[in-house]
C-alpha cells in the first residue's frame, strides 16, 4: 500500500504526503539558512523588465514568484494577481545552496511593483521594486560604488549600512563596480555578499560589474558571478558579463576586462552605442584608463585603452566609471589622447572603489600632481548621480572615513548640461513666431 488517508473521501500518495510534511515543517529561516537573500538585476528594458533572484539553504521544487502593482506606494495588492515561475535554478551547495531566477516581463513603466516570494506554498520574503520610466524628462538618480570585498574578506564591513544610506537617499538603480568579493570562485563568499546586499537589494537593483576578484571558476556563463546575475547579456556570446541597460534617457553600458575578447566587446560597444537614441550614456568597468594611486594600480592595466578608448570619444560617452583602486577620483574631460575643457568634446572618468574600506594608503601626497584629476579622497564613500533631462549632477557621499560609520554630504563635484537635448520644459523654449 503506497497511499495515506487523510480525510474521508481524500486519498494522497506517499510522495505528495512527504512533501506536504516538508513544506510544513520548513520554515523561512531553514530555506534561507538564517539569512535573507533576495537581490534584484534590471532587465534591458529596465522600465518593463526585472528579474528577482533568491538564494535558499536547501532545493526548492516549487518556487513562485506572486507580483503586481502596488495601489499606493509601499503597499502590497491583497491578492497579487500575477504568478511567474522561478524559471532558472543555479545550485551551488554550501552557504549559497540554490539561486532562482524570476525573470519578469511587460511590466508597467515607471510603476512599483510589489512581490511574495513563494516556495513550496509558503511566503519567504516580500518587497517591491520601482520599474524604470520611458520618459527621458523624468529625473532619476543612479548610485555607483565599488570594491565591497565580500564580508570574508573582511575589507567592507559596512557594505549594508552604505546600502542604506544608498537606497534612503533616492538612488532608483545601483552599479557596483566590481571586487565584490574576494574570491569569485568560492560560492560561500557569494552567500556572504547577497546576505549584505539583501537588507537594499531586495528592493534596489544593484548591477554587477566584473572585477579581477569576482571572476571564477573557469570562464563564461558557468562563473559563479554570471549563475548568481542574470543580467541581460545582449551580446553576441550571450555572456553575462558584460550588458547594456535603457533606463529612461539614459544607456548603461557594462564591460568586462575578465570574461570575453575585448576586441568582440568593443564591437559590440560600437553597435549598442551607434543605435541608441539615449540622451546620457555611460559605461561601466572595474579597472580605471585614468588613475593616480600610491601603491595601487596602474591606469589601463589590462591594456584595453586602445579597443575603448576611441569608441568614448566617436560616440560622445559622457561618463566612465571604474573602481579597482579603492579611493575616489574625478577628472576632466578626456579624449582618449588629451585633457580638455569642454565636456562635449571629452569623457569624464571617475574612480569610485570606496565601498571598500581603505586598507592601504593609495592616495598621493599634495606635492604630487596627477594630471587631469580634479578630485580625489580616501574615504569610505558612494557616488548619488542624478539625470533629469538635459542636466546631470554628481554628488559624493562621505560615509565616514575610512572605516565608516557616519554619513555626510552630500557634496556636488560635478555638473553637466546639454542644452536642448532633450527639451523637457517646452514652456522655456522661446517659440518661434509665426509669420
Ligand atoms: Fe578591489
Ligand atoms: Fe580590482
């Protein structure tokens, strides 16, 4: 006899009963192993495309994602009236377990959405998300910082507490510029690192960039980072790494210097940037083409300058970031040959690699100059850049120190306007009179 009864009339087979035990008997805690990790990666369209991602401590057979607008903001529909499937399933074992993907498609623009994460019939962990908006008027705020180290490695022991201040202070999406942990071969580290992320990033997307820690094991889409991020991976190899993101009148531009030829990238840079009708465009990448560190890394390490370089300056890209060198560095527009005066005519790079804690000096002595820097710190830090419309403004947030600890600013260091692209307040626009 392979059935239980328990009810008249209702007859369950083994099996079913034994997974209906389980599922009773686990409770949230078990599934995440003590620590939520529930993380958020923009999709190519960010305004109509998500995917929510969790981790949990044993494998799940039914894993659901429940999800709809919210009717005011912060609070969750009664019913949610959209069920997606965790599509993808990524085991890991360890402290990392398995990772599911719910990748999310045809949202509403510029909406809040709210979402239950649902295993075996029980509710895990709810949040919501804010879709991205078409309108390229509509301002918007991005957060970069980078080098967080992973909690193991013992170098970002604040990385939650910086996350906060990120999210409080109205970034809508985050890029972390690479070093997120220490070995990107190790799942455990991963499992470190979402446990950290997950008090934002359940709620914030937070964009990975590769960085010469996170790579591992092996090469391509089997690297833990890229099983962990299901970035959109628009590129002709379909590799994770590197990506681009439409988010209202902005492109984000995500490379890799770890993962895939520089020269396919570059091709494909060219492509993304060529087609694009984005007013701001930026690009992502761990190691810095301008530098000045004492003790720390060169500027264009990996030798890469002569593939990227050229493309910044045919295509107008109005900012670069990077980290790799843990410290905060601004320049002056740059050519890819000179410093210039006129943003329009060069690229301005920024070094932001403060989301880990300084644990070696690599600023320079004031009696050294670094050519083209404008700013520079060794602070614990992130940067809060805001878009709306034609204008741009960067602001660095000090979190105090070193070690961190206490958050100030913010201090603006840097203003951008392109007049008339796009024309968001016709009424300012002088008409022209009608003959
Ligand atoms: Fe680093
Ligand atoms: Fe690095």
């Amino acid at each position: 006899m392979t059935s239980a009864t328990t009810s008249p009339g209702r007859r369950f087979s083994l099996p079913a009963a034994l997974l209906l035990f389980c599922a009773l008997a686990l409770r949230p805690a078990d599934l995440f192993a003590g620590d939520e990790k529930v993380w958020l990666t923009a999709g190519q369209d960010a305004a109509r495309e998500m995917v929510v991602s969790w981790a949990s401590a044993v494998e799940i057979r039914t894993a659901l994602l429940h999800y709809g607008p919210t009717r005011r903001p912060g609070v969750a529909p009664v019913r949610y009236p959209l069920v997606a499937n965790a599509a993808i399933k990524e085991c890991f074992g360890g402290k990392l377990g398995c990772v599911y993907h719910a990748p999310l498609k045809k949202l509403k623009p510029d909406t809040e959405y709210a979402y239950r994460i649902v295993a075996e019939g029980r509710a895990l962990a709810e949040a919501t998300f804010r879709t991205a908006p078409t309108d390229a008027c509509e301002p918007f705020s991005f957060a970069v910082f980078g080098d967080s180290h992973s909690l193991d490695g013992g170098a970002a022991k604040r990385y939650d507490e910086l996350l906060l201040d990120v999210q409080a202070h109205g970034a809508r999406v985050a890029f972390n510029m690479g070093d997120m942990v220490n070995r990107g071969d190790k799942a455990d580290e991963w499992a470190d690192f979402l446990a950290q992320s997950t008090v934002a990033g359940r709620r914030l997307p937070i964009m990975p960039v590769m960085g010469n820690h996170d790579h591992g094991p092996g090469k391509g889409n089997a690297q833990h980072m890229s099983r962990i991020f299901r970035t959109p991976a628009n590129n002709e190899p379909n590799l994770r790494s590197h990506y681009s993101v439409r988010y209202g009148g902005a492109l984000f531009a995500v490379l890799s210097n770890h993962d895939g030829d520089p020269a396919e990238q570059a091709a494909w840079l060219d492509k993304e940037l060529t087609q694009t009708d984005a007013v701001w465009k930026f690009v992502f990448i761990h190691e810095p083409f301008l530098t000045c560190a004492l003790f720390g890394h060169e500027p264009d390490e990996e030798k890469v300058g002569r593939y990227f370089l050229p493309l910044f300056r045919k295509h107008r890209v109005d900012m670069v970031f990077s980290g790799h060198n843990h410290m905060y560095e601004l320049f002056q527009p740059y050519d890819g040959e000179k410093f210039v005066s006129d943003p329009a005519k060069g690229t301005i790079h920024v070094t932001s690699g403060g989301a880990a804690k300084g644990e070696r000096i690599m600023l320079l002595p004031p009696s050294f100059s670094c050519e083209g820097r404008v700013q520079s710190a060794m602070r614990y830090h992130f940067l809060m850049i805001t878009v709306e419309g034609d204008s741009l403004s960067l602001e660095f947030w000090d979190e105090g120190g070193l070690s961190g600890g206490g958050l100030t600013g913010p201090e603006e260091h840097l203003r951008l306007v392109k007049p008339g692209t796009p024309v968001c307040h016709p009424e300012t626009v002088p008409q022209t009179p009608s003959p």
